[in-house]
C-alpha cells in the first residue's frame, strides 16, 4: 500500500514538473511567433528583411525574402499590422522541435512607392497559420510557416500572406 501511494507520488510530481517545463517552453514559443511577425511587419515596411534572421532560420528569411523583392519588382510596399493572434495548439516532438497552429487577424495594404497611393487596403484578414520551430543553444528559431488551407475569409486574388508567400 505504501509503495502504491509513493508511485502514484512521484507520478503526480513528475506530471506537475513536465506541464511546467512545457509551459515555459510554450511561452518561449509564443514569445519567438510574436517576435518574428513584428519583425516581418518591420521587414515589409522597410524592404528589408534583415531582422528576421534574429529569430528565423536562413531558408525561411529568404522565403520571405522574395516574396517581399516580387512585391517591391510589382513597385509595392506591403504596411501590415497584426491586430491578434490565438495559439490553437503546440506541440514539442521533442525538447529541440515544435510546431504550432495559429489563428492570426491581419490589416495589410500595399502602398506604390513611387505615388504612395494604397493599391490594396485589407483589414481584418485571417489566417490559420503552421509553423515549425527548431531550439538551437537555447533559443527557439523559426524553421519554416505556412498557411493552413482554407482560411476564414477568403484571400482575394494574389494577396500575400505576410510572410508567407501567396494565400492559399
């Protein structure tokens, strides 16, 4: 009887501890999305996609990287504001690996840069959002995001994603 109670109190403070490391975990994880989509909306509006590589891997900031040089080819500036963002769910494969879901509401317009006149003003856009993070030396980096197939509102021809590449 004893034993059986000393287990199941070892299993109850094993359970507490890993929910806590994983909360922790899942803050960093929220903390490094948030960072990331400010500084993509930094990125858009400076074409300049330099501060991404703060919290992006390589393959990812050049992902975005183009897209934001076709926008700029298309003599347009994306100004975009993230308005909010849900986490639907986290999931760690590992201690070095997670992926995330978002739900992320969205003001985006495309300015002319030679004019400065709003091509394209879109407000409250959604996405549902996936992204896959890797932990490098103690600090989650973004490894690679995509849009979740049928988002809430629907994107009208050839509207980016911010930081995405085209809506799907």
């Amino acid at each position: 009887m004893i034993k059986k109670g000393i287990a199941l109190l070892l299993l109850a403070v094993a359970a507490v501890s890993c929910s806590t490391v994983d909360s922790r975990e899942a803050e960093q994880v929220e903390a490094t999305i948030k960072r990331y989509n400010s500084l993509l909306a930094q990125g858009y509006a400076a074409l300049n996609m330099a501060g991404l590589a703060q919290v992006a891997e390589e393959q990812q900031t050049a992902k975005v990287y183009f897209h934001m040089a076709a926008l700029g080819e298309g003599r347009l500036r994306m100004m975009s504001e993230l308005k909010d963002i849900s986490f639907k769910d986290i999931r760690f494969a590992n201690n070095t690996s997670a992926s995330v879901k978002t739900r992320e509401v969205w003001d985006f317009r495309h300015v002319n840069i030679d004019t400065g006149k709003v091509e394209r003003d879109e407000k409250g856009f959604v996405y549902r959002m996936n992204y896959r993070l890797a932990k490098k030396n103690g600090a989650w980096w973004i490894r690679d995001v995509a849009t979740e197939q049928g988002a809430d509102k629907k994107a009208p021809s050839g509207a980016p994603a911010p930081g995405k590449g085209t809506a799907q």
